[in-house]
C-alpha cells in the first residue's frame, strides 16, 4: 500500500487532479479543459456547470490515480484548490442552484450601484476585507436577487468553488479564509466572514457558511463520492484554499516579508505582510494568507503572457518554424535572440499592463513608443525583450507600491515562478531591474503542491504549514543581480512612468481603447 495524497485543481481553464507522495513527489496527472457558458442575454456571464464539471473533476480523479499506478486505499487524504472569486450558491438540501466563474463580469451595473452608495463606501469595505467590488462575491449576489429572485429565494448558503469540490466530497458545506476572503466580505485581521461588512451590504448572514483553517479537516469522503471517483469512503478531506495563497506554500513563501512573482498569463506579485496592513490609496489587493497572522499583498501585471503569446504568433513565424524544426521551444529561440540586445532595449517603452490600482483599475491601449526607423534598433528581438524587460519593471514598481506601505523588505531573495521563470533571460532580467537575488525553484506550477502541503499538514505529517513548505520546496538554481544593469533599468523605469499615463489620457478621451478595465472602473475625465 503506498502512501499518497490527492489534489483536485479548479483552475480558470481546466480542472485536473495530481497525485503526491508524502514528500511533495508528483505521482501522476490527469487534466481536461472546460468552458464556462456565456448566458443567452446576459452580457458578461460566465457561468460554472457544477453537474458537468463535476463529472469532468470525477474522470481527473480516476486517471491522475491510474496515471499513478494507484488505487482509491492508497490514498491517505484529499484536498483542494481553485480559481478564486468564483461561487457557489445552495438550497436548503445543499444542492448547487446556481454558479459562475472568476471570470464573470455581468454584475458591472451592481459594482457601480454599490459606489454610488456614498463616496467611501467601497474604501470602508476595502479597509477590513482587503478588496474592491470589481471582483468580489457581493456585486454577483445582488445580480443574482435582482435578476434572478426565484434562484435567490431558494439559495440557503454560499461557498467558492475549491470548498464546492470538498463539499461535492463530504456532503459539508465550509469555507476557509485565503478563498472566501476574495468575496470582499470577511475581516483581514479575524479571518472570519465580518457581519458588519454583511449587515451593510444587505445580506442575510446565515447565507455564509463556518469558516476553518487551510490544513483542517473538513470531513470524509461519502459512499456517493467514492462510487464517483473511485476513492475510498471515510478518507480524509483537508481544507485547502485559493490558488495563488496555497502555491505561495508551493513556493516556501511563508514568513513576513517573504514575496515571489508568478509568471503565467497574468504576472503576480505577492508579499506576505503583517496582518494589520492595508493599502491606504486603496492600489494593492490584501488577501488572508495561508499562514494564520499573516495577509499577503497582491499585485495583479495583466496579460503579460497573453501579450507575448500575441507577439509570437503576430510576428514570429519564421521563429515558430526553426523552433518546431530543432525540437526547441519557440521562446527559448526568440530569448537567444533578445539577449544579443542591450540592456534597456533602445529606449523602446512597451505600453501593455499597468501598475496595480485596485480602486481604479483599467489600462491603456496595447502599443510601443519610441520606435525607432533604425532596423537595428527596432526589430524583432528589440521588441521581444522590450516585452520581458516591461513585465520586470512592472513587477518591481508593483513591489514598491508594497513597501511603501506595508515597509517590506526589498533586499530578501525574490521567488521566480510559473511558466515565464523557465526563461533565462528574463530570470536575469528581473534579477537585474529589482537588484535582487532570484530563486527558481524545482516545483514552479506550485499551486498544486500547496495544497498537498494543506492535506500532509491536515493528518498530521507537518505540524503546521511553515513547516510543509519547508520540506517540500526545492530550489533548482538562483540568479544574482548585474548591478551594472540597474542604472539603466531605474531610468527605464522613470520613463514608463512618464508615458503611461499619458496613454491612458487617449483611454479617457475616447481616441484609444483600453486593453483591458475593471467592471465598475471609474475613468478619469479630461
């Protein structure tokens, strides 16, 4: 009989299961892509298909279990993670009676309803929860009553989708702070749901289910469940949480002050702060940790890996084809490249994503400046590390913000992670742009071995989350700063500074269009 822990992952695009041994080894994977639906009418919908997706999650299980060459008795504890923001709504019988994904963006008119309500209304919210009304749960509640009271009358409870997938195991409906904390309706500093926050908003309070812990067990799996997944009734199910808290775990990000940035189709930037510490410009998102006592900062780069996706498919074909040839990557061609550029890329300024501005949160439109008619100076590689070097002084500016008002410390070693850290070159870049030391670790899709860090913690093989992340987090190698390259990336840096907000004037003035803006988000005028 092997020893393994499994973890069910409701991520964005797909839903997938991973099998663990008890030191953090990946046993085996199965993973399926799903599509949320748009509702006929509803501009903006996004809904989640509990029934299908469920059964989609059910078939991950089975064959993550046989890609492991295991059975359901060698399972010792399950767990889970998700996409965070997304609900779940109940009857009184526990059955799912309406869903949607993080990606749901119908309730712009109830974001904009909920700032009108008087001029602080959103910052006192923001105060003790950490969130805007953008993306939280509250905006989406009242959509559903507004539009859809015969659903609402009968919804008896509330939960995000990882606490649906345990819930879907154990029959027991419970949340945990590092996911429900991104409903914008519980307390920062009690890591419970915060009945004034409720009250003020109009809800009823017993919608909101008991909270526990992130390593807790929250029960075992039913007859019905085993007879779905092929595991085992009476396992384990441990509380696990949202997806980028539980793969700061994955990271060994676990202590104050420790931070890391996510490469993927978003870039983030989390900083684990004190848990009395709140932005007072209202720019930084504060999540509840998944160590109890400590919040974590969150800055949010959009679409820097979609806006290099972009750029390789607009304009490197001739890359895309040598790399399909040699059997390499086709970024791994495209970096070789860029790294014959000098630092600071010709002055090009990339207008892509923006700093973090949670309280006012939209971009300006997708572009270069500075181009010049120099081939030399304006090519492909030029373009391709200007993208690397933005997404790195971006990531810097965003860890400011950070400092400024939480006093982290900006001289501790930089966690690299997700998709972007596998490139050497931009690893060096953001060595270089933050003057920092920059670890790879082994494990780089960590969000998955966090939550199997909360299963091992929940039966008792750590004592505690620090301790997991600890011995389950490998480093492969580690990039020292150029420090030469530091003057050149700080004037960079004042130059993005300078032009980008004159982008957003054109946003503002109807000549450009935003690549992207928050529901709700209140523009500047001319």
């Amino acid at each position: 009989m092997k020893n393994c822990l499994i973890v069910i992952d409701a991520g964005t695009g797909s839903g997938r299961a991973v099998v663990f041994d008890e030191k953090g080894h990946q046993l085996g994977v199965h993973q399926e892509e799903w599509t949320h639906t748009a509702e006929p009418g509803i501009s903006g919908s996004m809904s989640f298909s509990t029934d299908e997706n469920w059964v989609l999650l059910s078939r991950c299980i089975g064959k993550a279990m046989d890609c492991a060459r295991i059975s359901g008795s060698d399972v010792r504890a399950v767990s889970s993670t998700s996409m965070r923001e997304a609900i779940v709504l109940y009857d009184k019988h526990g059955k799912e009676s309406w869903a949607c994904a993080n990606v749901d963006s119908r309730a712009e008119a109830e974001v904009i309803q909920l700032k009108a309500r008087a001029p602080d209304f959103e910052k006192s919210f923001y105060a003790e929860s950490g969130q805007t009304f953008a993306l939280g749960a509250l905006p989406r509640l009242l959509w559903v009553q507004k539009n859809r009271p015969q659903i609402f009358e009968r919804v008896r409870s509330m939960s995000m989708i990882n606490y649906w997938i345990s819930t879907r195991l154990t029959g027991e409906i419970v949340v945990e702070p590092t996911n429900a904390g991104t409903s914008g309706l519980m307390s920062l500093t009690t890591r419970d749901w915060s009945d004034t926050l409720i009250h003020r908003a109009g809800i009823e309070r017993s919608l909101f289910p008991r909270t526990v812990e992130p390593g807790a067990i929250v029960g075992v799996i039913t007859s019905v469940a085993a007879a779905q997944t092929g595991l085992v009734a009476g396992t384990p199910v441990v509380a696990g949480g949202g997806d980028v808290q539980l793969g700061s775990i994955g990271l060994g990000v676990t202590r104050q002050g420790d931070a890391a940035v996510l490469g993927g189709t978003f870039w983030q930037q989390v900083i684990n702060i004190p848990s009395d510490k709140v932005d007072p410009t209202m720019r930084v998102r504060i999540n509840p940790a998944a160590i109890a006592g400590l919040n974590q900062a969150e800055c949010i780069s959009f679409f820097v890996g979609m806006s290099m996706r972009w750029f390789r498919d607009a304009f490197c074909a001739e890359e895309v084809r040598e790399a399909q040839e040699k059997s390499i990557d086709a970024y791994d061609l495209m970096e070789t490249q860029a790294a014959r550029v000098p630092a600071g890329a010709y002055g090009v300024i990339p207008i892509f994503t923006d700093t973090m501005d949670f309280g006012r949160w939209y971009h300006a439109a997708p572009s270069f400046l500075n181009l010049s008619l120099d081939p030399e100076r304006a090519n492909k590689a030029v373009l391709f590390r200007a993208l690397q070097e933005n997404a790195a002084i971006v990531s810097a500016l965003n860890l400011e913000l950070v400092q400024e008002f939480a006093h982290a410390d900006m001289s501790a070693p930089l966690v690299f992670a997700g998709g972007a850290s596998k490139g050497k070159l931009w690893s060096q870049i953001l060595a270089d742009v933050t003057g920092r030391e920059v670890r790879i670790p082994v494990v780089r899709e960590a969000t998955s071995l966090g939550a199997a860090a909360a299963a091992a913690v929940g039966i008792g093989l750590f004592s505690d989350l620090v301790e997991a992340g600890d011995q389950l987090v490998h480093w492969d190698h580690h990039v020292d700063p150029n420090l030469a390259n530091r003057a050149i990336y700080d004037e960079a840096k004042e130059r993005w500074k300078a032009a980008y907000p004159v982008q957003k004037q054109l946003v503002d003035q109807g000549v450009t269009t935003a690549m992207w803006s928050a529901p709700g988000a209140i523009q500047p005028t001319e």
